[in-house]
C-alpha cells in the first residue's frame, strides 16, 4: 500500500468546502480583540483564546517593538547553547514569583512544553494517569512517554472514584504522576482539584495541572487552578502558555527548583529545540506586568462570560455548565453544527465549530469564548444573532 492512499482518500473536509460550510483556517486580516476583520468583512470575535484582550494592547505591542530593536527577530539557538537571553531570565523568574512556585522555566509553545515536561519526567517502568477529557498535547505527550516505555494509564473525566481505583491498581514502587487540565478547553469545566490531589498523595503519586486556560481566568488575580482552590503549594507541577491570557508564543513549567533544574538539562524538548523570540517574550512580560497592575481585568472577563451564559440559558439554547471564559453552546449533529456556524458568520459573528472526535457524539456545539475587552454592544450583538440564527434552525 502507498503510504499517500490516506491523502487522496481523504475528502471529507472538500465535500464540506464544496458546500459552502467549512468553518476552519479562514485567515484574519485585520484584529483589534473583540472585532476582527475577515474577508474584508466586520466581525465580532467570539471564539478567541485572548482573554484578557491583549494582543493588541499597545503597551505590549510597545514592548514587541523595543525588543526586535535590542535582540533583533530570533535568538538562532536553544536555551541550552545560545538561545538563552536575560529576557528568557526575567520572565521566568517574574512568573514564578507571580504563581507562587519556586522555579519556571520556559519553552517554545505550550504544547511543546507538556511533551517536554511529561516524556523527560515520566519513563521506563514509570506511569502517567490521565484525565480523559485531557487537551491533546498532554495524550500525545502520554504516548510519547509510553513510547519510551512508560506506562500509560486514564481515568474517567474528572472522576475521583475512578481515578482512586486506577492508581491502586498501580505497584506502589511505580513512579506516577497524575495530570489534568485545569480548566477543560472545551467545556470550560474546572477540575476537581481538591479531590484529585488527596487521592493522588494517598497512593504517592505527584500532580501536573495544564493551567492554559486558567492563568488569567481564574483564581486570585488570575493565577490559575491551584491558586483558585488554595492548593498551590499541594501542587507539584503547572504547565501554561502565553498564547492566550499573554497576547504572545512560547510556554512554561513551574515547580520545585530542583525539578526545574533536572528538566533544563533532560527534556529534549527544550534541548534540541530554537528558544522563544525576544518579542514574544517582551510581549509575555508586558501582558504580566498588566495583570499584576489590573487584576480587575480577570473579573471584567468572568463578569463577561456569565453575562453569555445567563444570556444563552435565557434564550433557550442548551449551554455546558462552567464557571469560566468559555461557554459551549451545544447543537447536536455535525450537519447542524456546520450550518449553525455558517448562519453566524454570515451575519457577523465568528465562533468555533466543535465536531467529534473533539466532542462527543451528537454534543458538536459552538465553542464560544470571551475577552475581558468585549463590551455589551458586543455581546448583545452575539446574543441576538444567536437567536436569530436558533429561531431559524429550530434549536430554540
């Protein structure tokens, strides 16, 4: 077998194009936050991870700038040899002490840093126990480990019962670390921490919370899942981006300096990889420095985003329970989603269209998320087109 035949089999994504439905890779022209511009069209963004509304703050962008002036565009090495600037240095050591951990240590982009961070701690004869309903990068991250022959292992979606009956299943000689996301990037649910940590200590097992959609949403001043629950010194290990909450690229790690240390001189992630550019790392500094100083804008989003979940529930759509940015509004088949998302885009509103495997079965939803940026001319501009759009299609 010719290992293309799977390419030019694959069409199902042309058939969608052909009808006019197709709801990904539409290139952005112009963003200013809460409005973009696509194909030379107004829209109100609804589906951006930018929470606090940063990327186009001018003080970050300021800070972008000056940067590319004193390091120029890249840093042409790995953070191990030549990529590592006192810019890399400061943010590190500004974000520790902002989450309360003893040592960060950054990486390229957030995902590259959950497949660092797992596959150089968890490995032979050792053992990663995973929520189900985990962000891709911390399953592929598994299977990576479990390459090197690690073990393997997961648990029903934040189920501390199930969790409890997989790791007694485990030898207690085995090495485990338990890892979850914070908030859930679909559903916006949060994990159960405080549970998930107390049956993880009782069978010896260390804790990795993937805070990318936490920093900035949730807990004191937005410093995440373990500051919202009192738990960040129970917490061994937080991973997060900047490509959200930070208005830039790259990733993180932070935890005991002594694990830092073994992972910047262990994970090849970080190792045989360029270091993150002196702009975004500028940028990532900036957008800390701003939510040091406006902590109100954490609240502004949340204020937001229960604005959008009351608003939705209100008009009779069947919306996931959080507590967070992001508001799932579900439309069932994959048809209705396609076609749901179209209708909204056409009317000026951009959200995104969440289809299985990424959901469940008959569960494809709008995937909505919110900016602490977005005023209530905005919002009540997607609720309205919501509605139109439900009444028309028979959702509500």
């Amino acid at each position: 077998m010719d290992l293309f035949d799977k390419c030019y089999s694959f069409t199902r994504a042309d058939d969608v194009k052909a009808a006019g439905l197709y709801p990904y890779f539409h290139p952005i022209e112009e963003n200013e936050g809460p409005v973009v511009t696509v194909e030379g069209k107004e829209m109100i963004m609804a589906g951006s991870n930018n929470y606090l509304g940063l990327t186009a703050h001018p003080f970050v962008k300021e800070a972008a700038f000056k940067a590319i002036e004193k390091y120029g565009t890249g840093c042409s090495g790995s953070r191990y040899l030549t990529g590592t600037l006192d810019l890399h240095i400061e943010l590190e050591k500004r974000l520790a002490k902002f989450l309360g951990f003893e040592s960060v240590l950054l990486f390229s982009t957030g995902y590259q840093t959950a497949l660092g961070v797992v596959s150089a701690l968890v490995q032979r004869g050792d053992c990663i126990i995973s929520d189900k309903e985990n962000h891709a990068c911390i399953m592929n991250a598994a299977m990576l480990a479990k390459g090197g022959f690690a073990d393997f292992k997961r648990y029903k979606h934040n189920d501390m019962e199930d969790l409890e009956l997989v790791l007694k299943s485990i030898p207690e000689k085995v090495g485990k670390l338990v890892v979850t996301d914070g908030v859930f990037s679909v559903s916006g649910e949060i994990v159960n921490l405080p549970d998930l940590i107390k049956v993880a200590k009782k069978y010896g097992a260390r804790v990795l919370v993937d805070d990318a959609h936490s920093i900035g949403v949730i807990g004191e001043g937005g410093r995440g899942t373990s500051s919202y629950f009192g738990l960040t010194q129970e917490t061994d290990l937080v991973i997060g981006t900047f490509s959200k909450t930070f208005a830039s690229l790259g990733g993180f790690v932070a935890g005991p300096e002594r694990v830092i240390n073994y992972l910047k001189h262990n994970s090849p992630a970080l190792i045989f990889s360029a270091s993150p550019t002196p702009a975004s790392c500028a940028s990532a500094l900036a957008a800390l420095e701003i939510l040091e100083k406006q902590p109100e804008l954490v609240d502004k989003l949340i204020s937001n985003s229960d604005y959008m979940r009351n608003g939705f529930g209100e008009l009779g759509f069947n919306v996931l329970d959080s507590r967070t940015a992001i508001v799932g509004v579900v439309v069932g088949e994959v048809e209705a989603a396609f076609v749901t998302w179209r209708k909204l885009f056409d009317r000026g509103v951009f959200v995104n269209a969440f289809i299985p495997p990424g959901v469940p079965p008959n569960m494809s939803m709008m995937r909505t998320s919110y900016m602490s940026s977005h005023e209530k001319v905005h919002l009540d501009k997607i609720l309205s087109t919501f509605e139109i759009t439900g009444k028309e299609l028979g959702l509500i």
